[in-house]
C-alpha cells in the first residue's frame, strides 16, 4: 500500500446524542452522548482504517479539548502527527430528534491558527519523506493564510505525490493552478469554483471539462449526493450511480466516499474503479446514524448495485 496522509485543518469531537421530540423554551432529556473525532481529513483516515488501509492523520490540536480529540483518535488505531496551537480544538453538537425522525447539526467556528503553528504544520509535511497521496480535506479556520495551500501544492509536487482537495471557497477556488490530482465538489460549489450563480446537473460535465482544460487539475469527482457521482476528466465524464437506500443520516458521507477513492487508488486500481468504491463508501455511510460513518460490509454489498455509464463528449 502506498503512504497516505490526510491533512484537518479545523477539526471537531462530533458530540452526538438524541432526545424524544425537540421542543422550545423546556429542558430537554439525552441520551448518553457518543464523542467521535470529526473533520475532513480525519473521517478519511478513520474510514481508511475501517478499509484496512494505513494513513497519518496530520491535524491541529488545541487545549484540553484537543487532547480529548487525539486521544479519542487514538482509540481507533490511527497514526497521528498532531501540531499543538494556543486556541481550543472546537466542539460540534448534533442532535437526532425521535419523533420526527429528523437530525439538527449544530457547527461551532473553529480556533484561529497563527503563523508560528502553520510555520509548523509545514516544516512537519517537508520532514515526512514518502508520500504518495495526501489529502487536504475540510473546512478551513476563520483567519487561515492560504498562501499555505499553496506550500502543501509545491511540497506534493517535490516529492511527487498526488494532491487531493476536498474542501470548498477561496482555498478551492484560488489554487486550481497548483497541480492538483483531483478535486470533489458538489454541484453548488463547481458552479462557483466556474464563476456562476448555479449549474444544473445536464450542465456539469461542461462546466466540469472546461475547469480541467483550463485550470492544472486532473480531474474533477463531482459529488450528486444520493444520485452518486460523476468523474470528469479531459478524457471522459462517467456517471457513478448507487442503489436507492433508506438513507439515516448524510452526515459524513463525502468523506467516507473520498476515503473510498484514496483507498482503491493506493492499491493500484484505476480512477473509474475508485470512484465507483467511493460512492459505495458514501452511500453506505448514510445507512448509519450520527457521525457513525460507513462499515465495510454495507460498502461491499452496495458495491455489487452500483452502475457506471458513460457520457458521450
């Protein structure tokens, strides 16, 4: 397998519990909250762990909190390369209401990184000597430089690994020219990556071909939510399209389909093949309530529905 790191930049511990109906202004009763490590990058690594595959989970850590996060990502078995900062590790609530089957998410602002932890983020990347896929995957802290995006671009293309964004706003937008492998949008987001209000989705292979023809990114997974995905490159547009499936919770579905991709793409499959996996991987993971992510048995079953279908260019 290949070496994989994975890059959070504004991690979270996802606390998540549930109540018997959500009603204003009464004090309401839980159930006994579940603590889970969130963030981009992280759910790749963890989902990577539950493929049996191996990555390094490189994050900032801050206060107390942060320890409680690097300890609860050490109890899944992931290797870790934590960058201390001053500012608190944010904390997110999600909340599942029994009566009306529906889920409340509550996102907290991130800690604010300063030059001296980011300085040190990226002497940590240069000091890593094999790196074959590193995935930078997330949103990004309130006051974060992204002229540092762009050091993580040149540090990947020194040491000749593929270069993985998952993330959305100016950090996407701004540094397509970086030699970046692959990308993975909504469609709301590619319209703005392209400068437009909105696209449909008979417009996005269009959209999609003339970033890649025209921006230094290689290819483009465009994410369709429960309809699966569609991978663009300046070669061809494949539709990736999943089974229906009584669908829990999204919450973390992209990660865990971007995870899927990383994973096939580190034992040698090709591009097509992975992303169908992935979608797999995200499907499955809306099988599951919380922040549970997917499980390899659902993706394998699933993966036996998926179809791919090609779009003429």
């Amino acid at each position: 397998m290949k070496n994989i790191i994975t890059i959070t930049l504004n991690p979270a511990i996802d606390k998540s519990t549930s109540i018997s109906e959500l009603v204003p202004e009464k004090k309401l009763k839980c159930q006994n909250p579940k603590f889970e490590p969130g963030g981009g990058g992280i759910n790749v690594s963890r989902v990577l762990q539950r493929l049996n595959n191996k990555s390094k989970a490189l994050y900032f850590e801050g206060g107390f909190s942060g320890k409680f996060f690097s300890q609860l990502i050490h109890d899944e078995n992931i290797e870790t390369i934590p960058i201390e900062i001053k500012s608190n590790t944010r904390e997110n609530f999600i909340v599942f209401d029994q009566k009306t089957n529906l889920q409340y998410r509550f996102g907290m602002p991130g800690p604010e990184v300063n030059k001296n932890e980011t300085d040190q983020l990226i002497h940590v990347l240069e000091q890593i000597e094999e790196i074959d896929y590193l995935v930078l995957s997330g949103s990004m802290p309130s006051n974060f430089d992204e002229n540092v995006v762009s050091q993580i671009a040149s540090i990947c293309k020194n040491k000749n690994a593929k270069f993985i964004i998952d993330t959305s706003g100016p950090a996407l937008k701004n540094h397509l020219k970086e030699n970046v492998f692959l990308i993975k949008p909504n469609i709301n987001e590619l319209a703005t990556l392209a400068g437009l209000d909105s696209i449909s989705i008979d417009e996005v292979s269009t959209v999609g071909k003339n970033l890649i023809a025209t921006e230094k990114c290689e290819a483009i997974c465009v994410s369709l939510g429960a309809k699966g995905a569609m991978l663009i490159t300046k070669d061809s547009v494949n539709i990736i399209t999943p089974p229906k499936v009584n669908t829990i919770s999204t919450v973390g579905a992209g990660d865990s389909m971007l995870a899927g991709i990383v994973h096939k793409l580190s034992i040698g499959e090709d591009l097509q093949n992975a992303v169908k996996f992935g979608v797999s991987c995200g499907t499955a993971a809306t099988l599951n309530p919380g922040t549970e992510l997917c499980h390899l048995e659902d993706v394998e079953r699933i993966l036996q529905q998926v179809s791919i279908s090609s779009e003429t260019t």
